[in-house]
C-alpha cells in the first residue's frame, strides 16, 4: 500500500462519512421540513447510522494499519 493509496482511501472513507450524515439528516425530516418525532424511527435510524459510521472509522484505521505493517515489513 503506498501513501497516495492510503490517502485515497482515507478520502473515499471521509466522502461516504459525509453522504451518511446528509443522508441522516435528510431522513429525520419530513417532505415539508418539519423534523421526524417518532421516537422508534429516529432510534433506528440513529443506530444504523452509527452502525455505518462506524464500519467508514474502521476502514481509516485499517488503512493506516495496512500502510504501516507494508512499510516496516
């Protein structure tokens, strides 16, 4: 793996951490702009966004650990 390789995927991790939140957001309102208040639907959408949050967190940190195990070995 090489720096630009890591940064490239750094930035694919970032962008779809970007269209997960507006996603998010988007989803916690209604079509005329008034914010979801159903307490079950905004858990669950809350979560499945962590849940995918987090698995773009990973994917940074694997490509850091990759490029340094490559590096050094």
């Amino acid at each position: 793996m090489t720096r630009q390789r890591t940064s490239e995927l750094y930035a694919f991790s970032t962008l779809e951490i970007h269209r997960l939140t507006t996603e998010l957001y988007e989803a916690l309102h209604n079509e005329d702009g008034t914010p979801k208040d159903d307490w079950e639907s905004v858990l669950d959408m809350t979560k499945q966004f962590r849940k995918k949050v987090g698995l773009e967190v990973d994917a940074i940190k694997w490509s850091c650990q990759e490029y340094n195990e490559l590096r050094k070995g």
